[in-house]
C-alpha cells in the first residue's frame, strides 16, 4: 500500500477529496495547517497506478506496510452537532442523536458534500433560523443532498433539489431514500423553477456561481421569501452581495465560521 500526500486549500480542497475518492482511493486523512491550508493523505491500494496518479496530482509519495488504512482514516471522525437541531453521524457509527436533534448520516468521502464543511454548516443553521413547517424550499447545487435532507426534516411541505451533475443527483437521491424523506430531485439549475414559486433557497456553491445565479434565484423567491447563499470566504462576501444588490435584493443576515460566510438575501 502507498500514500499520496499533498497541500491544499479553500474551496479545491472539497475537489481534491473528490477527486482522490474517484480514483479509488482506500482512505483519506486531513490534517489543518496554518493559514487555512490542510494536508491530506490518500492512501491506495498497491494495485492502483501509481505513475498516473503522481502525475494527476503531483504528490509526494509514501509506502506503508500493510494495515486497515480504511479503520485509520475513519478514526478521526466523530459526530458533531450542528445548530440546535441537527446531529452529523458518519454512516459506519450508530451513535443515536441527543434529544430533540435530527440524525442525519454522512459519509465524509462523498464527493458533493460532507456536512463538515463550515459553509454547510452556516447553510443548515440559517435554514434552521429561516425555514417554517410548510414551505417550499430549493436546494440550488444539491451536492450530497444534505441541505434538502434537511429541510425535510424540518418539515418543508416540499424539498425540491437541483444539481447540474447527474452523478451528483444520484447520489442525493439515495441518501435522501436512506434517511427516509421525500426530496424531488432534478438535473439542471434554477432556470427550471417556476417564478415566486419558492419560499426558501438554499445555495451552498461558491463566489463566482452566487454571483452568476443571482437574478435567477431571486425570480424563484415568492414574495417574502429568502435566498441563503454560502460556499465563499469572507473576502468574496462583497462581490456576491453587490452581485444580489444589483439584481434588486438586499443582504439581510450575515454569517461566518472560520475564514467562511454565508448571506441571507430578499427583495
């Protein structure tokens, strides 16, 4: 068995992990540095190509003897509560939820979504702060579907989630039939939702994507409704609030964690 071991940060972190679980690999450890960066190691199997994938990833390369590589990476994993409703369990623990909070299951090598993330974090505690029982919400960007999982649970009258990769879909799909809630599912984006048909969105994606989708999302609200946005740092904050200023909204909450942020935005 060998490892890669390479740096990363910000947002090419989440792809990077994507990307190393894509290749197959058995097992990834992160590890925070200083200044946001973080180390991960991936380990492989001796069967899997070496040479492609030091030159895919440029990385420093180590060998081990052998081990459960898969038990190791896992160790460093526990539960974690997140807002005042919900309880994050990697799938391979059985640790029931506190009272009063949600059990939601997670894989931390999904490629589309964890729920570790900070930016995921501030989506599920504004939908915590901005969801009633009986809204109609869009999950913009679904990733793993843990958002729309969510706002399920927290008994959305319909969880509609959108993502323009198919695998993506798929695999929000299932985790939504495992945590056993209705989510309706679609490939595509927010061009495909109806006008002031939603009361909540959800748009966990990054600086660039928010600022593109503004008006979009903005035409999907109903009248009162709100757009939370997140997937960007706080030096990215201004951009994407003039994007949704300029499109006629206004920021009305701001949220941070960490280097990361997260806006709630209505007309």
């Amino acid at each position: 068995m060998f490892s890669l071991e390479m740096e990363s940060e910000g947002e090419a972190k989440d792809l990077l992990i994507a990307e190393l679980w894509e290749r197959g690999s058995t097992g990834i450890v992160e590890t925070d540095l200083p200044g946001g960066r973080c180390l991960l190691r991936a380990f492989f199997e001796d069967e899997a190509d070496l040479d492609s994938l030091q030159h895919q990833f440029a990385a420093r390369i180590e060998r081990h003897a052998p081990r459960d590589w898969v038990e190791f990476s896992r160790a460093g994993w526990e539960p974690i509560c997140v807002g005042a409703r919900f309880y994050l369990v990697p799938e391979w623990l059985q640790d029931p939820a506190p009272s009063g909070r949600f059990r939601i299951e997670i894989n931390p090598g999904w490629a589309f979504g964890s729920g570790y993330h900070e930016t995921t974090q501030l989506c599920l505690e504004a939908l915590e702060e901005y969801l009633r029982p009986g809204m109609t919400v869009l999950d913009v960007g679904a990733g793993s579907g843990i958002l729309s999982i969510a706002a399920a649970l927290l008994e959305a009258c319909r969880a509609v989630a959108c993502d323009v990769d198919p695998v993506a879909v798929e695999i929000a799909g299932a985790n939504a039939r495992r945590a056993g809630v209705g989510v309706r599912l679609f490939s595509g984006s927010a061009d495909a939702i109806r006008t002031g048909s939603v009361d909540l969105i959800v748009a966990n994606i990054n600086a660039s994507a928010s600022i593109e989708l503004a008006a979009e999302l903005l035409r999907c609200l109903a009248p009162g409704g709100r757009c939370i946005a997140s997937g960007f740092e706080t030096w990215e904050l201004e951009a994407v609030e003039a994007a949704f200023e300029r499109v006629g909204a206004m920021v009305k909450r701001k949220a941070f964690k960490g280097q990361w942020t997260s806006v709630a935005a209505g007309r």
